[in-house]
C-alpha cells in the first residue's frame, strides 16, 4: 500500500475506522463498509451528489474522470478532495461525513469485508479454468476389397 494511502487512517481518525481496498489500480477507501472515497496516484476523490455538490463548487473541486475506450471522458460522482482536509483533522472529519452520507444515499448496499482466511480459503477453492483440448477432425475413409474371379468361384 502507498504511503499516501496508509496516511489516510491519521486524516480521517476523527471519523472513524476506515478500510482501503484496492481497485482498478487505485483504492477504494470504505467506512463502516461503504465507500466514500477513491485514491488515484496519490490524489484523494470523496464521494458527492446532488446535495454536496455545492460545497464542493465553491471550492472548484473537479471530479474523477477516466477516458472511456472510445476516447470519450467520463466524469464520476468523486470530486478532489481539499487541501485543507490533510492539515485539520476536524475539516477531514467534517469532508468524511459529507463523503459518507453522499455514499449512504446513493441506495448502494454496504460491502462487507470477507476475512483474510476466507479470502485465502476462496482462492484455494478456485482453480485456475483451463481451456478444454481441442477436438482434431478424423477424416473417415473407406477401404473397399478387391474381387477377383477366383475369389468369386
């Protein structure tokens, strides 16, 4: 884990235990099992919506965006965290429960957290899959026997 990402844990103390989870090259970053923020190289995003998109307005936080195969940019709904929220633990505080209750109406269930032995347990479990062998075509022949008139008589 980066060294940003474990610093985390000190930013958000005063909100409580929070959980990093890695994703898609980044971090998902949970509290009681929801995901309120994501970390990209060593930028901190904090889930928003309607209702807390103004704060982050005033503030000219851009949002997460990620280029689509097409080419096509698509913004998502985590918005820059401030700069502030690394110097004062009360502002991250503060930052992390606008972030949570953002993640807490988005109607997403909460995603629990699977133990290390079970986790180890599923990946025992699972074999690697195997392409079944491929099935050489046999071509049929027919011999056909030779008469003679001997053989015939």
């Amino acid at each position: 884990m980066s060294a940003f990402v474990d610093s985390l844990h000190e930013t958000f103390e005063r909100l409580g235990r929070i959980e990093a989870r890695r994703m898609f090259g980044g971090y998902g970053i949970y509290h009681e099992g929801r995901m309120f923020a994501l970390v990209t190289g060593d930028t901190l995003y904090l889930k928003s919506d309607a209702e807390s998109a103004p704060h982050f307005d005033r503030l000219n936080l851009p949002p997460f965006t990620y280029m689509r195969r097409q080419g096509k940019s698509m913004p998502m709904s985590y918005r820059q965290a401030p700069a502030d929220l690394f110097e004062d633990r009360e502002e991250a505080a503060r930052w992390g429960r606008l972030a949570y209750e953002s993640a807490l109406r988005s109607g997403q269930p909460p995603k629990p957290r699977k133990p290390p032995a079970a986790r180890k347990a599923a990946a025992k479990k699972a074999p690697a899959k195997k392409a079944p062998p491929k099935k050489t075509a046999v071509k049929k022949t027919t011999v056909k026997k030779k008469t003679t008139k001997a053989a015939s008589r």
